[in-house]
C-alpha cells in the first residue's frame, strides 16, 4: 500500500511511526486510519521490530478525527467510522509488541484515543490534551469513553469528556495520562531510548507481560491471576529463560541486548 498519511521507518529493533498529514494538524481520516491499519501489519510481521515509536508530524500529534469528514455523515455511516476506528485502535492496543506514543502536540479527540491504546505515553512540554467531542455534538468515538476512565479514573475522565477543556502537559502528568513529560527537542530520543530500553529485554517475556496485563485488566483477579500463572509457567519453555538466568548466575549481569527471541 501507498502511504500518503503516515511514515513507518526501521531503526534497529524499533519502528517509528509518524502520522504525517500537517494541512489537517494529522486528523484521523477514513484513509489515514486504513493506513495504520496496515503499518499495524507490517509491524507484526517484521520479526526484527520490537517496539513501537508513534509520534506526529510538526505541531501536533493527532488533532482528533477529521471534521471535514465526519461533517455529513449520516447515522450508518458516523457507526461504520467509529467501528473503522476502533478496529484498528484495539489492534494497535493488543499489538504484541509495546507502543510508545510520543505526543508533540495537539493530542485531542481521536487522537487522545490513538494515544490511549498506546501501551506509555510520553509528552513534550507544548502537548495539549483533551476530548472536546461534546463541544461538536457527539461522544468520543474511537474508545475515549471506555479507555480514559481505565487510565486516569472515572471521575476525571467524566469531568474531562463532559467539559471538553484542554489541559497541557503537567495537568496531563498529574491526572495520569501521560508517563513522563519532557522538552520538546529532548521528546524522540527519549521515546526511542525507552523502546530500546524495552527492545533489549526478552521479547517473548516482554509480548507475554503485555498480554497478561491487557487480558487481565478485562476479567476477575482469579482469572488474571491464573492466567499469570500460564505465561509464567511458558516463558520457561524459552531459550531466553535459560540463557537469561545462567548469565546472571554465572556473570552477575544480566543477558540485555544479547537474547535470541527464542
Ligand atoms: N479535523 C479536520 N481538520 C482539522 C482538525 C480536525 N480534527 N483539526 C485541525 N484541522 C485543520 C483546520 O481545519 C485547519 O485547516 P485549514 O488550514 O484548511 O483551515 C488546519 O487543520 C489547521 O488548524 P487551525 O488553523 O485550527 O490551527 P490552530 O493552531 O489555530 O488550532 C487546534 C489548533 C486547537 C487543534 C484546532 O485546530 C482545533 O481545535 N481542532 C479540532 C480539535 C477537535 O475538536 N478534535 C476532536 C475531533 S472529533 C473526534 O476526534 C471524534 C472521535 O472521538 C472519533
């Protein structure tokens, strides 16, 4: 597929993902979000990538979905973009490999949610955030009334969704949502820092960490529990595993950088 919307680049163990339409602040149309649907792919098929770098082109991360389109939807089709959205939202959420979302800029809206399934948010000092989607007449689309209360409780996602107010980066800090917040300049080496950081780790221990925790915040403990249990019990199935455990027996340093994915 051609992409017009988004950059996906390789560094190494990693892939930077940009969403890159600047004339519309990076709106999510129907077709930027038919091409993350497709770099989603091509990442889960690349055996070499490990982490997951999503950032925004120039001033803004994502200014939420596109107005423009949404503007003459009628009920069938307002349903169909929602259900495009968070298609492809959830795949990148359940991805198993981690995501880190980079947030330059305006992260409003769709893009709030496109941050929201990513698994740690970091933030420039400039982000901005908020759902103002009850200020345009409708409801948050893309998992904002679903995924915000999970991340920063349900009290501050109500009042954040019902007034539609933006926050900066600090009030974003404090309620939650956003793991680190950092200059500007100083925001992709961070982020690529940390997805290596990550990248270096067992990749089997660190997808099945992942699973566990996505799957258990959606069941009882006992269940999540018992499912901790299981990936646990796999991961000693791993050449990783031994090999991890022997160098810190042997070496007193851990394996990093050095496992096979095995
Ligand atoms: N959709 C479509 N176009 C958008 C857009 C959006 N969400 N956000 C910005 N743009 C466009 C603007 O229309 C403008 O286009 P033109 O140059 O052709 O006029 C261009 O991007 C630049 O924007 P501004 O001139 O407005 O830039 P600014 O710096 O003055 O303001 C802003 C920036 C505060 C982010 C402002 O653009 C804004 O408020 N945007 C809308 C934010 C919003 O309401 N997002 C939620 C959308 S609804 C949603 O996301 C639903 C869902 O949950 C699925």
């Amino acid at each position: 597929m051609e992409l017009k919307n988004i950059i996906l680049e390789k560094e190494g163990k990693i892939a930077l993902v940009t969403i890159n339409r600047p004339k519309a602040l990076n709106a999510l149309n129907s077709e930027t979000l038919t091409e993350l649907d497709y770099v989603i792919d091509e990442i889960e098929k690349d055996d070499e990538v490990l982490a997951v770098v999503l950032t925004g082109a120039g001033k803004s991360f994502v200014a939420g979905a596109d107005i423009s389109e949404m503007k003459d939807k009628n009920v069938i089709e307002g349903r169909k973009f929602g259900i495009l959205g968070n298609k492809v939202f959830r795949r990148l959420e359940n991805l198993e490999k981690p995501v880190i979302a980079a947030l330059n800029g305006f992260t409003l809206g769709g893009g709030n949610e496109l941050a929201l399934s990513a698994d740690i948010r970091l933030a420039s000092t400039k982000a901005k955030f908020g759902q103002p989607e009850v200020s345009l007449g409708i409801t948050p689309g893309f998992g904002g009334t679903q995924r915000l209360s999970r991340v920063i409780g349900v009290g501050a996602a109500k009042e954040l969704i019902f007034t539609g107010k933006i926050i900066n980066a600090d009030e974003a800090y404090r309620l939650g949502l956003v793991n680190k917040v950092v200059e500007p300049e100083a925001l992709l080496e961070e982020a690529k820092t940390l997805a290596n950081t990550i990248a270096n780790n067992a990749p089997i221990a660190v997808k099945l960490s992942k699973v566990a925790i996505n799957k258990g915040l959606q069941t009882d403990i006992d269940t999540a529990l018992s499912f901790e249990s299981e990936v646990f019990g796999a991961t000693f199935s791993t050449e990783d595993q031994k090999e991890g455990m022997n160098t810190f027996l042997n070496d007193k340093k851990y394996l990093t950088g050095n496992f096979k994915n095995k």
